[in-house]
C-alpha cells in the first residue's frame, strides 16, 4: 500500500520549494491517507507558510503530517515506502545506504521543476539506476499535458474558490509578487496614470523591497489613482484567497505561478533567472502553449507584458495594451484553468506512479 512517505527539501531560495512540498505533503495525508514526514532543512521558512510550526522543535506535526529537521548529523529510524527527492536535493548518503538494504526497493523519486517546455514529457518518468546500489531513481515533472505529471491541486479547490470570489467592480485589485529585478519603476509610471481605481497589495520580501527602492518610505503609497498597500506575510492558504480576490496577479517562481492559474483570473509571470537566460524559453513554451486559442490581439499584449517583464524593457506601453484586451484575457484565463483541471492533480499522479513499481 506505500503508507510511508518522506518528502526531503532543501529551501534554496525564498519559499517556493518549502511552499511546493508543503502543499504537496499535507495533500498525500488528507486525501490519500499516506503518513507523511517532511525532513527540512530550515523550519524558520516553513513557520510563515504555516504558523503552526515551531522552528525550535526538532521534531513536530501539523496539518496530519509529521515534519522533522534535517541536520547534518541524519540518523536513519526508519525508511519509508516512497521517498521524494525533491527538486534534487540530494538525499543523506546514511539514508540511501538504508534504502539499498531493505528487503523491499523503495520507491524513489526525483520531482522535478515545473516546465512547459516539450522535452519534459519524454523525460517524465525516465529511470535511472544508482552507480553503485541495487537502486532505481524515477524522474517525475510536473507539467502541463497528460504525458506529465500535472499541477499540485487540491480537491475541493475551485468549489472554495468559487464561493469566495469577489464581485467584479469598478476598484481594479492587484498582487504583486516579483523579484526585485522587475522593471517595476516604468510599470509604477504607467499604473500612477490608471483611469480607475487601483488597489494594488504588496507582499513582504522582494516585492516590498522593490516598490521601496522605486518609492522610497514604507507605504502605503498614492499614485494618482492607485493605491500600494503593503502586506503581511500570508499563509499559503491565505495567498490563495487573495489571488481569487485579485483581478490581476503578478506571480513568480513556480508555486505562485500555479496558485495563480488555479485563481482563474489573468496574471503576469516572471520566471526565476536562470545562466544564460534558459528561463526566457521556459517562458516562451509557457506562453505558447498559454496562448492557444487565445485571440491575436489579446494574445500579442499578453506576450509583450510577459516578455517587457522578465527581460527588464519597460513594461508601461505593454500594460496599456493589457488592460486594453484585459475582457478577453480574463475569458481565457477562466478557460485556461478549467482546461488544466481536466487532468489528474500532480499529488494523486504520484500515488499512482509509484504504486505501478511495487
């Protein structure tokens, strides 16, 4: 039956790889019952994602998952059925030496980045076997078509968003989720010209760093018409909602990007640098797959908004045009997350992959 799990994570940078494997982990328990630990190596970016945990404990639960540090002096007690590597984090060689020993082979995967890229779907699944142990790692992608993995999703979670939505109204509500080096200045001239109420929210981190750098003070700052209010840190949960609440969400990263697809409103993406600029033909074979059926008046403001930026152009005549064709946008993005909805959730994807190698 696999019941036993372990998700490794490595925070690297901000919180997207705590946040993917913290949606992932709590989702395993509560809708396929698996007993899950999560090993961290820094509980302190865990505890904003949820409040529950205490960084001083070694050892803890919340959410019907059991969540451990991971320390340089790893002692193994016990090796699950599963095992996620996530993001190649590399697991402790004490516990992969375990692994190698267990009457049964566990399972063992590698959950890869998210790409649209048309690679991924032929390396979806692709095996390979340990040099030197009796061991087989699984490469697993999320991703956008059937041949992959899928998106992390929750059931339950468009009848929650749906029953919270806010109204369209006149006020024009914004997130603001992006790394410092967005051309934010060109696109705060553009939005201090709005001829409709802006409320624009701004998180912690970067994306307050940036407005701050631009604006100068703490907030909440005027320009003309729009409103930039500054945010407290929120709970995954809490984010959620306000991408529903949002009628437009910049988003970055890649759990972000997927909340924000799952929100069904329009939202802009800025993809984590990458050497040599292999982030731009991640966002490329996004946008081509994104913009499908998308009309070509709607679809060339969409790409010039995407492109302006995460290549550092001012994005101020792109935004004009975006808000020019924002009706139609708003269609395809409740159309676009529908469409993804029809294949299987990432979470339930892996139980059954990793069921077929017993």
């Amino acid at each position: 039956m696999q019941l036993h799990w372990d998700i490794f994570c490595r925070v690297i940078d901000n919180y997207g790889d705590i946040g993917i494997c913290w949606r992932l982990a709590r989702q395993l328990a509560a809708e396929h019952g698996k007993r899950v630990r999560l090993w961290v190596d820094d509980l302190e970016s865990l505890r904003p994602l949820c409040p529950a945990v205490d960084p001083a404990l070694a050892m803890q639960s919340a959410a019907g998952v059991e969540i451990r540090r991971w320390a340089g002096d790893f002692a193994v007690d016990r090796v699950a059925d599963v095992i996620i590597e996530a993001f190649a984090c590399e697991l402790p060689e004490a516990y992969v030496a375990a692994m190698a020993g267990q009457p049964a082979r566990p399972v063992w995967i590698n959950l890869e980045y998210l790409t649209a890229e048309a690679w991924a779907d032929g390396c979806h699944g692709m095996a390979s076997p340990h040099p030197r142990l009796p061991l087989v790692k699984h490469f697993f992608f999320p991703g956008f078509t059937p041949s992959t993995g899928g998106l992390l999703r929750e059931a339950g979670l468009f009848a929650e968003r749906d029953r919270v939505a806010a109204p369209p109204g006149d006020l024009l509500e914004i997130s603001l989720f992006c790394y410092t080096t967005a051309p934010l200045a060109g696109w705060l001239r553009a939005l201090a010209d709005s001829p409709r109420p802006v409320l624009c929210h701004v998180p912690p981190g970067q994306p307050l760093a940036a407005v701050r750098a631009c604006l100068g003070g703490d907030g909440p700052w005027q320009l003309g018409l729009a409103r930039l209010v500054p945010l407290p840190f929120l709970p995954l949960d809490d984010y959620d909602r306000l991408l529903w609440r949002c009628a437009i969400n910049f988003v970055r990263g890649e759990d972000s990007f997927v909340r924000a697809q799952w929100a069904g409103k329009p939202f802009v993406w800025q993809a984590y640098v990458q050497q040599d600029d292999a982030h731009l033909d991640k966002l490329t074979a996004f946008l081509d797959r994104h913009c499908a059926g998308l009309d070509a008046a709607a679809a060339a403001a969409l790409r010039a908004l995407f492109l302006a930026w995460n290549t550092g152009t001012d994005p101020g005549p792109a935004w004009r045009d975006y808000l020019a064709e924002l009706p139609a946008i708003s269609r395809h993005a409740a159309a676009w997350s529908g469409q993804l909805a029809t294949m299987p959730d990432l979470a339930t994807g892996l139980v059954n992959f990793c069921a077929g190698k017993v």
